[in-house]
C-alpha cells in the first residue's frame, strides 16, 4: 500500500478529509489564560516572560565547591569506573573545569584506564595536562611527580613515542 493510498484510508476514519488535518480543539479546562506583559497576575520581575518551553528556575543557591571537594568527587568517581565510555566521560567533565585536576586524580584515571584497558586514553591524560598548565615548568612537575605511576603502568607520553612531531 503506498503512502498515499494509506493517507486516504486514515483520512476517512477520523470522518471528514478535512478534519484529519486539523487539531483537536483544546478543552476550556487545559486552557491558559492569556496574560499581557505588566499585568499584576503574571510572576515576572520585569513584568513579562520570555517565550520558552521551560519554567522558571526555583532552586536556590548552589555552594562553591572547593579544590579538595572536587578531587574528592572525581578520586571517587575514576575509582568506580567500569567502562571506556565512563572513563572517558569522567575525564572530559573533569577537564572542562578551569583548573587542573590533582597528581591524585590523575592517578585514579590513569588506573581507571588501566582497569579498563585504554591505552590510548591513559596517553590522552598526559596531553590534556600539558594542555591545561599554564607552562612547560608546571607539565613538567606533574610528570616528575606522576614518573612512578607511569612507570608503573607501562603508559608512554606522546613526546617520547613521536619526537620528530612539533605540538601543533
């Protein structure tokens, strides 16, 4: 049956051609009364409120979450990793903050991907480190002080396995 033919059919079972295309009519109860922008029965502080499907947000004021809090969290979450897909959505979240993770973070991704046997996303940590620092000297910390977990897993750094290749 062709999409045509099928058309005609569902269009005769509601009644009239016309009205399967139309809209059922919206009940007096669903109605929503409308409210000129200023009036005292609309909620707004400005007195009108943006077109948009989503309610106005009622949730109160969040705290900051201090630098310990945050490894705290992601320490907790690289630890419960079971997957490449959690590993490396962990990974972006924690990399999206403007900071860098701490050594101890590190660590628990690094063995997170370990665990999940992702090599190439335990290389891709080191790299998301030297893009994150701020200098050569604070990359350079972080691997003096990350040389032995390194060591420990077997994980290269880019700049050894390709050293004829420029950072771009």
């Amino acid at each position: 049956m062709s999409s045509t033919q099928l058309l005609r059919v569902a269009a005769r079972a509601r009644g009239t051609p016309a009205s399967f295309f139309t809209s059922r009519p919206v009940s007096p109860a669903r109605r929503l009364p409308l409210l000129a922008c200023g009036s005292k029965a609309s909620l707004s502080a400005t007195g009108c409120y943006a077109f948009s499907t989503s309610a106005p947000k009622l949730s109160g004021e969040h705290g900051e979450e201090t630098f310990e809090e945050f490894t705290a969290r992601y320490e907790n979450e690289f630890n419960g990793v079971q997957d490449v897909f959690e590993l490396q959505r962990n990974l972006n979240n924690a990399f999206a903050y403007d900071l860098v993770p701490s050594p101890t973070v590190v660590t628990a991704a690094l063995r997170a991907a370990r665990r999940v046997n992702d090599f190439p996303t335990a290389v891709r940590i080191f790299e998301g480190i030297k893009a994150k620092v701020e200098n050569q000297m604070q990359y350079e910390d972080y691997l003096k002080e990350l040389e032995p977990i390194r060591e420990e897993l077997g994980v290269n750094l880019k700049e050894h396995m390709y050293p004829n290749e420029r950072d771009t």
